[in-house]
C-alpha cells in the first residue's frame, strides 16, 4: 500500500479510500481504478461493459476572493490537490472551507463557478 500511494504521490488513506470501489483515481491523464487482488477476466469485462459508471473522485476547485464588495473568481484549479499546491496549503483545508460560504485567508473555495 505504500508503494502505491508512493506512486501516486498520496497518502495512504487515499489509497485506502479508492480500494476496491468503484472510485478512480488520476495517474497523469489517466483514470485508475485500484484493486486489492488480481481480478478474473469475468470482472475485467464486467468492469469494461460498465465504464461510463467508473467515477472519478477528483473534485475542481473554484477559488474566489471579495474585491471591492464583489466576490470575483481568482483562479480555478482541476482538483483539490493541485490547488493545495499551488496555494501551498493543505487538501484538508480546502476541503474544510469548500462550499461554506466562509472564508480562509480572505480565498472563498467552490466546487462550482459561483
């Protein structure tokens, strides 16, 4: 498991959180499903015949700031990490502040375009 998260530059929880559900998680541009043992080719193909209902867990994030009364859209980011990166902050915080409507350090976080 630490080999994994290693590999994908996460926690381990993450790992644990993706694990045999049908949650992907992005490896480069693409979509990884993670299993805790080899599956039969009868649930390759299962898997293959139900992709569209694969989801990925990844979640965009909109950052906002108030200007002047008005909140106005800083930045958006394609997921909670990359955000967390670049803001130098953590993917708890911003999950912590993402849709409250509450600010932190004067940066509003939707998931959505506002």
């Amino acid at each position: 498991m630490q080999k994994a998260a290693k590999y994908f530059n996460v926690d381990y929880r993450s790992i644990l959180n993706h694990l045999n559900t049908k949650l992907a998680t992005r490896k480069g541009d693409k979509l990884v499903l993670l299993f805790s043992n080899e599956l039969t080719n009868l649930e390759k193909q299962e898997l293959l015949k139900n992709k569209q209902e694969v989801q990925n867990e990844t979640t965009a994030v909109w950052l906002y700031k108030i200007i002047n009364e008005e909140l106005i859209l800083i930045n958006t980011f394609g997921s909670k990490n990359l955000s967390a990166k670049n803001l130098k902050m953590s993917t708890k915080t911003i999950t912590k502040y993402l849709d409250t409507d509450k600010y932190y350090k004067g940066l509003y976080f939707y998931s959505f375009e506002k």
